[in-house]
C-alpha cells in the first residue's frame, strides 16, 4: 500500500489524558505513507516540518463537564489552533471531532445520543463532498462503511446554521438514510471547517484500514490526508 | 464569595437525559409535563466585590462553564438569584 518512493509526510498525533484511539491513528498513517508522532498534550509546539495535525478519539480528561471541553485548553491546542489558522490541516476523530467545535474550529456541537445508549457498529456513510484534502480519495455519492463508537455524537446546531452549512458545502459526510446511531441534526457524521483545511468526524477511521477488521473504507479519508499533507508538505519546502 | 452557576440545555434542544429521567418519574406515578436535565457548579471565589465576582463568573461561563450553541446560564451569588 506504501510507495516508498514517496516523501513520508508528519502527521502528529495528539495524545490528551484519556485518549485511546492514538496508537491506532498512528499505526493507520504510518500504514499510509506518514510519519505519525505521538504528541503529549503539554507539549507547545509542533514537531518540525508537520504538515497535519490528528486528534484522536477517546475520552480526554474524563469527558467532564462537556466532551471535549477541557481538552480545548490543554498547551498543545494553543498550537494546534494556530496552525489550523494559518491554513494547516487538522483532522479530529470522535473526540477529536468534539475538541474541534469546542474549540470554535468546527461549527455546532456535540451531545448524548438520542438513545443514550453507547453505539459501537459499523455504519454506512453518504460521501458528499470529494473535493476536500479529507475525501479526495472517495467518489460522490459513495458509501462508506466505517465503525462508530461513542455516547455522545449527536451533531447539534439550529435551524440557520444548518441552513448555511448546507449552503456552504461544509457537511461533508453524512450517516445513510436510516443509518444514524445517534439522532445528529441532518444525519451529519462529518463537518469540515469553513476554509476547509479542518475536518471533523464521529466515525473510526483509523479502524477501518485493515479488511482482516471488516473494511478498508477508512484508508480512503486517512489516506486522502496524506496525499494532501505530502503536497502540502511539498509546497513548503 | 459562594456562587453556583446553573446550566441548563436551551430551549428546543434535545435533552434525551431529561427524557429518560420524565418517562421515569412517570412510570413511579408523577403527573409530569416535562423534565430537563442541567448542571450545577459551586464556585467559592477568593473576593467580597459582588461586581468583581459576577464579571468573573460570567467570563468563566462564556470560556469553560457553558458552550453557548447549546446551554445557557444563571448565576447565584451567596445564595440569592444575580438578575441581568
């Protein structure tokens, strides 16, 4: 799957207290081309030549208060926020997703599911968007089947911020007709940021790169991270 | 100064806990038209200036307390309701 002929992109992964789908993002990267360090928290700055940033999935800080919510103020995000500011990409995973709206990146927010139950299943995912550095690999309209697991990943926002998301193109990723594991508005599984450069979404990727796991569909979005962080990576240098 | 930040989810959004505990209270024979679950916070503030504490605790709501997409807030100060 590697082309070793290829430049190896840097693609950190952030690693808050309470992360666990870490070492599962990084083993995907690396499996796709990257050079994936693990990234402390405490850390203020970014390794050298990083060309995107990973937020994992898992429950940083506890999930008090809010998901997310704690997380937003750890050392490393005041970096991370810069970055994604000066253009960098920034992919969040599940957790990672809810850092990013509570750190302003994304719009909306995320809350318990509908069922309050915890949801751990594949599902199937509507492509809506394959013109984004996180869905150039995908085809429109194609379906992903992905794994979900999370208690709290019921996308939330009113009525006119949908209204201009839509009209945005911002909603990249949905969950199929009848497929939603947790009543998000719009069955919206993934919103990418308004200057597409940050991306967020409930799913697994990062568990969906092996067909020996089920599916191989999740080395579509981490893979088209990498293609673009390696010409992103290329036009810094 | 003893405040307590009162946070509640806004009206309209679902609140599938308030759900849970409504459908509860009327399996137990409560007559209930709606419940909604929020959150409390205690906060003990090192200063006696009521202007001081109540700009304080409403930069700690719009930071850190609430997110204001989705919940909104009321304020007591030593036990007494903070009005606008």
């Amino acid at each position: 799957m590697t082309d070793s002929a290829l430049p190896r992109p840097v693609i950190p992964v952030v690693v808050f207290p309470g992360s666990n789908d870490d070492r599962d993002a990084q083993l995907a990267l690396a499996g796709l081309g990257a050079v994936a360090p693990r990234v402390w928290h405490t850390e203020e700055v970014l390794p050298r030549g990083t060309s995107a940033v990973v937020l994992p999935g898992g429950f940083s800080y506890g999930d008090y208060l809010r998901c997310g919510a704690i997380a937003r103020f750890s050392p490393v995000m005041r970096a991370v926020i810069a970055f994604a500011e000066s253009g960098g990409l920034v992919l969040g995973i599940c957790n990672g997703f809810q850092i990013l709206t509570e750190a302003r990146l994304l719009p909306g927010a995320l809350r318990p599911n509908a069922s309050l139950s915890f949801v751990c299943r594949d599902v199937a995912l509507s492509v809506e968007r394959t013109d984004t550095p996180f869905t150039s690999r995908c085809t429109e309209g194609e379906t992903l089947t992905i794994p979900v697991k999370h208690g709290d990943g019921c996308w939330f926002a009113d009525d006119e911020l949908v209204a201009h998301l839509e009209a945005n193109g911002q909603i990249a990723l949905r969950y199929a007709a009848g497929e939603s594991p947790n009543g998000a508005v719009g069955d919206v599984a993934g919103v990418i940021g308004e200057h597409g450069n940050v991306f967020g979404l409930m799913p697994h990727p990062e568990h969906a790169v092996d067909a020996l796991l089920g599916s191989t569909d999740g080395g579509l979005i981490l893979g088209s991270l990498v293609d673009a962080a390696r010409s992103s990576a290329a036009a810094v240098v | 100064m003893k405040a307590t930040v009162l946070v509640r989810p806004k009206p309209g959004i679902l609140d599938p806990q308030g759900q849970a505990v409504e459908s509860s209270l009327r399996h137990l024979g409560f007559s209930v038209d709606e419940a909604r679950v929020g959150r409390l916070v205690d906060v003990d503030l090192p200063t006696d200036d009521r202007a001081d504490a109540i700009a304080q605790l409403k930069r700690m709501c719009e930071q850190l307390l609430t997110n204001p997409l989705i919940e909104s807030y009321e304020l007591e100060l030593d036990g007494a309701p903070v009005t606008a």
